[in-house]
C-alpha cells in the first residue's frame, strides 16, 4: 500500500516541485518542457523587459531587484509573451 502511495502522490509532487524555481534556459526546464526553447522574438523582448527594467531602476535604487523584477514581468506581459 506504501508503495502505491508513493508512486501515485508523492513522486509526481516531486516533479511538479521540482519545475518551480528554475532558471530560463536551465537544462532541468527544458526537460520539463519537452525541449521547449523560447523564441528568439521571446529572448529579444526579454532583453529588452531587462533593460527597461535596468534604466527605471538602477542598481543604487534598487539593490535587491524587488522593483526590477515585476517591472520585467510587466512588460512581457505587454509584450503578450507571459
């Protein structure tokens, strides 16, 4: 019965998990992905978000990143990409 379990609940909660939190083009994400790259419009718009992002809130305003983050995640957003 305890193996059943652990097939059934606790192994797949692991994999799900495991795809939270990774890198953009991290080798674990792709995986989880099926080998799934982002675009190169997707990487150019990113970069873009970035640098945005950057020359909003620079590193002396903004040393931990908690302005630049969801500033970035906005712009995708308006670039229709998240």
């Amino acid at each position: 019965m305890h193996k059943i379990f652990y097939v059934i609940f606790i192994l797949p909660l692991i994999f799900y998990l495991s795809g939270c939190g990774v890198l953009f083009d991290d080798p674990i994400e792709r995986f989880w992905n099926n080998g799934v790259m982002p675009s190169q419009n997707e990487m150019e718009a990113y970069s873009l978000c970035i640098r945005k992002s950057e020359e909003m809130y620079p590193q002396s305003i903004d040393p931990d990143g908690s302005k630049r983050v969801p500033y970035t995640r906005a712009c995708m957003e308006q670039e229709g990409y998240w």
